[in-house]
C-alpha cells in the first residue's frame, strides 16, 4: 500500500523541501485531518500539564509534530498557484473542518488559563481580565529576552482578541463567525478567478491589431495557439490585458476588455459576489464589536503602526492635499493630447488614459516600455536581481535541480549566505496559467525557528537547538516566452520582481527563534517596507548596468535610454499616487462602519472614494467585489499600509543614496536591524535602530518631485 508522503515528517528530499512530486490530491485530508488530530493532543497536553506553568512550558513549547503546518502550507500554496477544481472542491470541503480546529484552540479555556497565568506573572495588572486562576509558580519568574516577550504578549492577546473571556453565548457566536468567513473569503478569491479566467477576447482580423507591438502579438498568437486556434487570443491576466489597454488604436476594444475586467463578480451569475461582501463586511464589523470596539478598523489597527483610524486618515489628508492638484495636471496634460489627436469635442475615459498616457510619455521623453524590453530578458533580470543580493549581503544562488517542484516552471535555488552556510531554499515561479491566481506574491513553505530537534537530549538547553531554515517561494504572473523570443520583461515587471524579491529577504534573512515571529510576520502597515525598498533599485543606472543587456546582440542598455528611463520615472507619479490613496479610503469606508452594511455595493463604493477620483464614474463597474486585498486577503481595515510603508520606505532609501545604493555596511544593518528580526520587537523600535531616527514624508516627496508645501511640514510616522 503506498504511504502518504505527508506523513513523512523528515521528507527524502534535499533540505527536506516538500516532495511535490510525490503528492496527489488525495493525500491531503487524511493529512489534514491526522494533523488536526495530533494537533489537538499536543495542545491538549499543555492544557493538562499539572506543574506550574511557565513561559518555557506553556508558551514556548512547540510540538515537534508539524504535520498540520506541513500539509496546509503546501495544500493552500498551491491553491493559490496551481490549483484545480477538484482542489476548489476540496478547499470548500476542508476549510470549515481547519477552521473549527482553530476555534477549539483558541476557545480552550484550560489552555487560556494556564497562558494568563504566565502573562500575570510579568504584568501582574492582568488580573483583572475574566478567568478562573490557574496554579502559578511561587517562584519569580525568570527576565525574558524581548523576543520572549513579544512571544508572550501576542500568544495572551491572540487570546483575548479572539473571545476566550468572552461568555459561552458569544463565544458561540464568535465561532460561527469564523467558519463563515473562512468559506466566505474563500468563495471570493474562487469566483474572482473564475470570473478572470472565463473572459476571452479572441481575435481574427489582424487589422484589429493596430498598434499593438510584436511581443502583445506574438503572445496573443501563442495563447491562441494553446487553446488550439488560429488567431490572437487576450485575457485579462496582467502581461495580456496591460499591453493591449495601453497599445490598441481599437476605442472599441479598448472600451471592451476594460469593462471586462471591471466588471469581474458583479454580473448575475453565479460569481457575482456582491452579497459576499455585503457578509464579509458585516461578520468583520460584528466580530469586532462583540469584542468591545467600536468598529473593525478599530480592532486591526490595535496591531498596526498607524495604532488608530485618525491616523490613516491624516496620512490620506496630507497625500491628497500634496498629491491631488498635480495628478488632476497629470490627466490634464492627457485629455490635451487626446484632443489635439482626436478634435477639442473627445472626452478621455478610463480606457483611454493608458493609451494616451503612453503617447504623452513618448512625446515628453521619447521612452516606451517597449523600447526596454529587449534589454529585460527574464533570464538577465533575475541574475542582476539575485545579483544585487550578492553585492548588498554577499549571499548566492544555485540552482538544484533535485528538489521537487510543483509545476515546470518552477525552479528551486539553494540560497547561501556569504561564508557559504545554507540559508534558504527560494523557489520561483514566473509565468501566468489557467490555474493560477493573477498578481504577484511571496509565501513560505517552510517558516524559519531556532529549536530542539527529534532526540535532542535535553530541549531546554539553547546550545542543543537548530536553526532550521526557510523555504520560500516568489509567485509571479510575467510575460511568457514565445516561439521566436524568451520572456522580455517591462520596468514594470522588473519593479514587481525586485518588490517580491524584497519580502523573499525578509524571509529568507529570517533568524529568530520563534516561526511566529520569524520573516514577514510582522505588523502589515510594516511588512511592505522590505519589498519597496527594493523597488527603488529599478531605475538606478548602477544596477541596471549589471544586466540590462540586448537579448539579442548583448549589447549594454544605452546610456541615453537610461536617462529617459531616470527622468520619466515621476511621469503620472502622483495619478498612481491618489490612485492607491482612493483604494485606501474605500477599506477604511467599509471597516469603519458602525451599523450594518446594507447599501448597494456600487454606490458605497463610489461614495467612499469620491474625494480621490479624477475620472467620472462608469456606470456598471465595480472595484470592491474584486477587491482581494481587502476582502478575501490579509489587508482589511489596512490598504493603507502601501502607503504607509511608501513613506518609510523612501525614508529608508535615502539612507543606502548617501553611502552608496551598494554598500555594504548600510545593506548589513539593514539586515540586521529590520530583515532578520521579523516580528520581534515593535518595528518603529526596530526603524529607529537602522535609521538612527524617525521617518518623515521629506523623502518620498523628494523622490516623487512633489514640491507643494504640506499644510503640515512634516508627516512623522509615529510609534
């Protein structure tokens, strides 16, 4: 009988990376469910314990039994980036039953008990939060390291943030809350790449091409020629629909694949996700005020930077108030030229901003995106990028092909730090597909800790502990290569990689003893800073001269173009600015609410962002329903946070400007201060110790050449 890999808790494979090749789809719910079991007995025995309970044995101890961990981290990965709709299916089937585990967790009140009597015993005011006592040690308690504490402070607040002193009525209904949020924000990310997969724009008139360049040709040829017809097929996945919005003289098909995609789970079918977000909303804002806050915003933002919706606000104020007038000059200058090309009676609509944007842009700086493709072969991009790491951090990259991938495309790397130990595996995954979600993200198959492994003689003694490493994995939706090309990357793309790859170092650099505190475990108005950073890289002629070569001839970027490349970098800057600003407000509308959720979607919407929207609304267009980000994704009440970390992250680049986009000592306390220490401190307190100092906007406006004085000098991001 063959065994179920899964169960296998060291895997034959290199670094014990998960042995894709080897699962099947029907391995995965006995896994779950065996996990779930072994899982409630280990918490079970520390519920049980009966000597006193210490940090060291209530909450630092950690099961060496990861199946569970090992099973759903691969099982929803790959739902994300390979999935089917049997996994669909299977998804639906398992997520209540994972859900209902963490209820039971969470709701064990002999295991609460014996938390809150460690937490009183390094905050005796604590007291006063409702529970029986539990026996405690006589003893002080030994001082903690401040990744203790930190440990110690998240493990009691998960506690209570979920309900555990609640009464068993609203505990119960606490629990109905989650299993119905956990299939609700399921079905949203379903139906929103249902939708996305389901819309074709299939061409068969040539002439309907008009504008488009070869690359959007010859990839809409080899899409067509995947589904076994002759033509030119376009979708509404990112290197399909970007191009073709931006290059067709087609108006009308412009106008077609651009309702397309803003329409996407607002029609009346199946997909339609409409009443899902009327719940979601719903079910977050009562969960948050059964637990005593006022609104859901309030709830997250008791874990964030920005600690408060007023802050939020305030920094959405001093964007608009510096961003606003210069982006209305921004569609200004469009709506100019589209008229001087079209007659002074054209009215410029969405669908046509790109397109004229793009004309604008030429005309100003003779730079297209097409220009900079041959010059950005995938291959190249992603030496100069894992390059890049070796000149800041001295880590390297090789290949290994002996551990197993999930898809093809998918390569596996042995990451090496710089006196060749074993750091990381970093897998990636480039190219769009029927069973992927679009966009672009980094996730861990593996979390790093530092702790006793099977047979250590004695689990107490840090001497005797390992540091086992990460896995991560950097998903992403490129340009694909062709019958006569290789994948040729836009500025775009390459900004997307170096912004993934910058959250792959916050996970890879990971070296913290708990794996839930380690990498990007951290606030989420924090966790963009690493991957931002990053993307300040892009349009540094020192780096893109390590690898900007022509695909074709090998001949190095011009130096010209990179000065095209360096002085269009702010074109439409503060459009995108008040772009993200608006999405901003829509989050902050919906989880603010005090009262139920029952207008029509649409006009909520178009009510929430109307302070930020430069072109008039579209009628039968809908952002919120597929809006992952905050509703099915981890940014709720926190979409902020781009912008947020926007301004640290400008803050911070300064920095490695003075000493050298290069150097070394910036790059090794960058490292050590914020990569490596994932969520161990609060992140100002870990800002602070790389920056020397408190962020302020000055930066971010200098880089955006945003010179309008703010009604209030300086915006400082306080702890």
């Amino acid at each position: 009988m063959r065994d179920n890999p899964f169960y296998t808790k060291h895997y034959p494979t290199p670094h014990e990376t998960a042995p894709f090749t080897d699962i099947r789809l029907e391995d995965y719910e006995p896994a779950m469910l065996e996990g779930i079991r072994r899982d409630e007995a280990f918490i079970q025995r520390i519920a049980d314990n009966p000597e006193p309970p210490t940090f060291d044995n209530t909450i630092a101890v950690v099961s060496t039994d990861d199946l569970l961990e090992r099973v759903t981290k691969v099982f929803f990965n790959l739902l994300s980036a390979e999935t089917s709709d049997e996994m669909d299916a299977l998804a639906q089937k398992m997520s209540p039953i994972l859900t209902e585990h963490a209820n039971n967790i969470i709701f064990n009140k002999r295991y609460f008990q014996r938390v809150k009597a460690v937490y009183e015993q390094y905050h005796p005011t604590a007291s006063e939060v409702p529970g029986d006592n539990a026996a405690t040690s006589s003893a002080a308690p030994r001082p903690l390291t401040p990744e203790e504490q930190m440990l110690l402070e998240k493990s009691y607040d998960g506690f209570i943030r979920a309900g555990v002193a609640l009464d068993d009525e609203h505990q119960q209904r606490l629990r109905e809350i989650n299993n119905e949020m956990s299939m609700l924000t399921l079905q949203f990310s379903q139906n929103n790449l249902k939708e996305t997969n389901a819309y074709e724009l299939f061409i068969t008139d040539e002439a309907q091409l008009s504008g488009l360049p070869d690359s959007a040709r010859e990839a809409a040829a080899l899409a067509a020629h995947d589904h076994g017809r002759e033509g030119w097929l376009f979708t509404l996945h990112a290197p399909s629909y970007g191009p073709f919005i931006t290059y067709a003289d087609n108006r009308d098909l412009r106008r077609q694949i651009y309702m397309a995609k803003n329409t996407i789970c607002i029609h009346d079918n199946d997909a339609n996700n409409e009443e899902i977000v009327h719940r979601i909303v719903n079910l977050r804002r009562e969960r948050a005020q059964i637990l005593g806050y006022r609104t859901f915003a309030d709830y997250v933002l008791k874990e964030r930077m920005a600690e408060s919706a007023d802050k939020v606000y305030q920094l959405f104020d001093q964007l608009l108030d510096a961003y606003l007038q210069p982006a209305r000059d921004e569609l200004k200058d469009i709506e100019e030229i589209a008229r001087r090309t079209e007659g002074d009676d054209y009215r410029l609509e969405p669908w046509d901003f790109s397109y004229y944007g793009h004309k604008l842009k030429m005309e100003r700086y003779n730079i297209d995106a097409e220009m900079l493709r041959p010059y950005l072969q995938l291959e190249r991009v992603k030496e100069g990028v894992f390059g890049l790491a070796t000149r800041l951090y001295g880590i390297t990259f090789v290949e290994n092909k002996d551990i197993p991938v999930y898809h093809p495309d998918v390569q596996a790397f042995d990451v090496l730090d710089a006196d060749g130990s074993f750091l990381a595996v970093l897998y990636t995954d480039f190219h769009p597909r029927k069973g992927k979600q679009s966009g672009a993200w980094m996730t861990t198959f593996k979390e790093q800790y530092i702790g006793p492994e099977d047979g250590c003689p004695d689990p107490y003694d840090p001497t005797l502990w390992k540091n086992s490493r990460p896995h991560v994995s950097l998903v992403m939706n490129f340009t694909k290569p062709t019958a006569t090309k290789p994948a040729l990357l836009t500025l775009g793309e390459v900004e997307t990689f170096l912004h993934e790859f910058g959250h792959a170092l916050h996970g890879i650099f990971a070296n913290t003893r708990f794996a839930s505190l380690s990498g990007t475990n951290v606030y989420w108005d924090f966790v963009e800073l690493p991957s931002q950073l990053m993307e300040n890289f892009a349009v540094e002629p020192e780096f893109l001269n390590t690898f900007a070569r022509h695909y074709q001839t090998g001949e190095p970027i011009p130096q010209d173009l990179i000065e095209r490349i360096i002085a269009s970098r702010n074109f439409n800057v503060a459009y995108a600015c008040i772009r993200q600003v608006s999405f901003g407000l829509l989050d902050m509308a919906y989880y603010t609410l005090t009262e139920p959720f029952t207008a029509d979607v649409a006009s909520f919407e178009r009510e929430a962002w109307h302070r930020a929207q430069l072109f008039p609304e579209v009628p039968g267009t809908c952002m919120t329903v597929q809006f992952s980000h905050i509703m099915s994704g981890g940014y709720a009440a926190g979409y902020y946070s781009y912008k947020w970390a926007e301004v640290l992250d400008a803050d911070a680049f300064a920095v490695f400007k003075r000493a050298g986009i290069f150097d070394r000592a910036t790059a090794q306390r960058f490292r050590d201060c914020i990569l490596s220490r994932g969520g161990t401190e609060h992140p100002m307190t870990l800002y602070r110790r790389f920056r020397g100092g408190d962020p302020t906007i000055d930066a971010l406006l200098e880089r955006n050449g945003i010179k309008k004085k703010l009604k209030v000098e300086k915006l400082r991001v306080e702890s």
